[in-house]
C-alpha cells in the first residue's frame, strides 16, 4: 500500500449551487482528502521540506473554495485536485466535498480520485 496522508472534515466556506440564490452566501461544506506523497515516508529523514506541508495543503484549499462562485460541487473538487496536484508533491489525490444541504440527509457528497 502506499503511504497516503489523510485531512479528514477541513471545514471549508464555498459560494455554490445551481440557483443564483444557493450562491448569494457562503455556504459550509467540508472536505475529506486522502495525499498520495511522491517519497514514502521512509525517505524523508524527519525533515518537513521532504513531505507534503498539510498546514499549507490545508490553507490552500480553504482559499481556493472562496475564491469565485461555482454551480457544481464536483466543479470544485476537480478544481481542489487539480491545484493540490500542481503545487504540491503528490503522485495521486483523492478529495471528497460533502454539502450540508437537502433536507432528510446527513449530506450530499462527489468524491474523485486523481493520478499526477
């Protein structure tokens, strides 16, 4: 199995949804993501530069969800996948997005899984 890092609830804020008034304010959703790291983890000598910074991944995504509207949750997911596989060293990322929206569920949720 490869070593895997895993962020599990990040709290995220996102203007999303298909009306125009699900997108009027910021609504919660959370994020579930699983890093597939490009050294494993018997090669990174105890050194923060050698691994994935899960503070900055963590920042990033948070940033990258309110930084313009989107109509589709699986939108933003592949957008999440796409920046955490450009920035950062990764050979594959898993993101699942759960929206806290319909009525009579605990959520609704899109998970991807992306290779470099």
């Amino acid at each position: 199995m490869t070593d895997r890092i895993l962020i599990d609830g990040l709290e995220l804020s996102s203007f999303i949804g298909v009306p125009d008034g699900e997108r009027a304010t910021a609504q919660r959703l959370t994020a579930n993501l699983v890093l597939e790291p490009l050294r494993d983890f018997t090669a990174l000598g105890d050194a923060l530069e050698n691994t994935v910074d899960y503070f900055r991944v963590c920042a990033e995504v948070q940033a990258l969800s309110l930084a313009r509207p989107r109509r589709l949750l699986e939108t933003l997911a592949e957008d999440l996948a796409a920046l955490l596989l450009a920035r950062f060293a990764l050979r594959a990322v898993e993101v699942e997005l759960r929206k806290y929206i319909l009525p009579d569920t605990a959520f609704v949720a899109v998970k991807i899984h992306r290779p470099r």
